[in-house]
C-alpha cells in the first residue's frame, strides 16, 4: 500500500508543479527536434551540405567569375 501512496504523491507533486508554471517558461523549456536526416542517417547528410555549400560559395566568389569582355561574349 506504501508504494501506491508515494505514486499518487509524486505525480498529484509534478501535476501541480507543471500546472503552476507558466506557460510561456513551459514552452522554453522544450526540446529542438532534430532534422530526419541528421536522425536517419547521422552526420553524413550534415558533412555533404557543408561540402557542398563550400563549393557552391568558392564558385560564386569574385575572385573565380570570368570577367566580361568588351563584346559582351564569352
């Protein structure tokens, strides 16, 4: 019978606790959901666009585009 009274006990405590809190600390309190990716298949997704975004950046940089010619060709 202990054990059935300290149940009740610990859960009317968290029950009271959870309703005095506000709602806005409540919601901060919250856990970030991590991408389907990074959950299926680890860092291997995370690693391939960070590749990629290297080289998407270093292709568009100044220093890589052709300078226009004079007529306006390539």
């Amino acid at each position: 019978m202990a054990k059935s009274d300290e149940l009740v006990k610990y859960i009317t405590e968290r029950v009271v606790h959870y309703i005095d809190t506000p709602k806005d600390e409540r919601k901060g309190r919250t856990k970030i959901k991590e991408p389907w990716t990074m959950k299926w298949f680890g860092m291997i997704p995370f690693a391939v666009s960070l590749w990629v975004g290297k080289k998407e950046k270093a292709m568009n940089s100044p220093e890589n585009r052709e300078k226009p010619s004079s007529s306006g060709k390539r």
